[in-house]
C-alpha cells in the first residue's frame, strides 16, 4: 500500500508517550500553522509534525490565495463585502450541500483571520481586484505580492520559526490515540521506520 494513502488507525493510549505537548498539529500547510501561530498566542506549548520532507504540500502548489469577506484590505480597495454574502456565494457555488453551521463559521472568521496576520506579523496580504473568480459576487481573494503558495507558506513556517514554534519533519502519523471521545494523542512514523508516540491535551 502506499504510505501517503493509509488510514489512521485509532486505539487506547499508551501508559507513557515518547513526547508530550499541549497542543499538537499534523499538518504544516497554511491551515496548520495558522493554526499553530494561534495556539502559540495562546499561550500554548505547541508541536508540529509534518509527514513531508519539507513544509509545502498542497499550498505551494496552489496561487496560494485566501477568500475573505470584510478585510480591511477590501475596504482600502473600495470593495463592499459582507460575511453574509460570502456564506451566501459558497452555499449557492455548491448547490446548498455544504453545513450552514460551518458555512457561517468560514465566512464570519475569515476576514478576522487575514487582518490579524497582515496587522500582527506583517504579511503583506493584498485583494485581487483584475479578475472575477467563478463563484464569488465580490472581489475578495487575498494573496501575497507573488500570488503563489509557495511564498505563502514559505512565510508562515519563517514566523512560527521566530515565534519558537517547533515544527517536526518526516513525521507520518499512524495512530490516533483516544479514551472515549476524548484525544489523547497520537503516534507518528520516523524516517527510520521506528513509530513514536506524541500525547497531547489538544489535536488539531
């Protein structure tokens, strides 16, 4: 079987762990350290573990641009936008399948989310405003000046880097360890084939 493709499997935890942190992150794509900068601001101790060599996956290989109704960004720009015609425009782009709830949580955050990184760690997020992307009624994707992933994610991995994020490499996790509804951690594949095992109050 391919290992990229493999399921997590899921089982009781271990007496002990190897490694134990607060928060754990799989994952160092935007959403990840996003997330991990977050966590970070919250006071918490936080890893992250990638199963790639590097942190890149899927957000380099995309314009790396970031839909967002509300930025201050669109204001500067004289774009009028809303959370609720940004829930309204994804509901519609998909035939209204998607859960209202979750909807209403991306669109409502998402403006929040790119102001916070442009005002607090200086990402010099701008809105496209020369083309009309499918879907959208207003102009509201957010992009770095090189309009790639890769400069996306390449910045966010340098600021949890300099915010003393640790960010773990070559980590493919396996097990997800739990007691009843509640995770307790997880186990993850090092390079030398050797499993160990990460507990955490936290998983995202």
């Amino acid at each position: 079987m391919n290992p990229t493709t493999e399921t997590v499997t899921t089982a009781p935890p271990p007496e002990t762990f190897d490694i134990e942190t607060e928060t754990l992150i799989i994952g160092a794509g935007a959403c990840g350290l996003v997330a991990a900068l977050s966590a970070k601001e919250a006071g918490q101790q936080v890893l992250v573990v990638e199963a790639d060599a590097v942190a890149r996956g899927s957000t380099a290989l995309s314009a790396g641009l970031i839909p967002a109704a509300g930025t201050m960004m669109q204001r500067e720009a004289g774009i009028k936008d809303d959370a609720s015609l940004f829930a309204a425009d994804i509901q519609a782009k998909a035939k209204g399948e998607n859960e209202q709830m979750l909807v209403h949580l991306l669109a409502g955050e998402a403006a929040e989310v790119i102001d916070w990184l442009a005002n607090d760690y200086g990402l010099p997020f701008s809105v496209v405003t020369d083309f009309d992307y499918p879907g959208h009624s207003r102009r509201r994707m957010h992009g770095l000046p090189s309009r790639s992933g890769a400069e996306l994610i390449d910045s966010l991995r340098n600021i949890c880097e300099v915010k003393g994020i640790d960010i773990v490499f070559e980590r493919r996790a396996r097990t997800l360890f739990h007691e009843d509804d509640v995770v307790r951690g997880v186990s993850v594949l090092r390079p030398d084939g050797e499993l160990e095992t990460i507990g955490c109050n936290r998983l995202i």
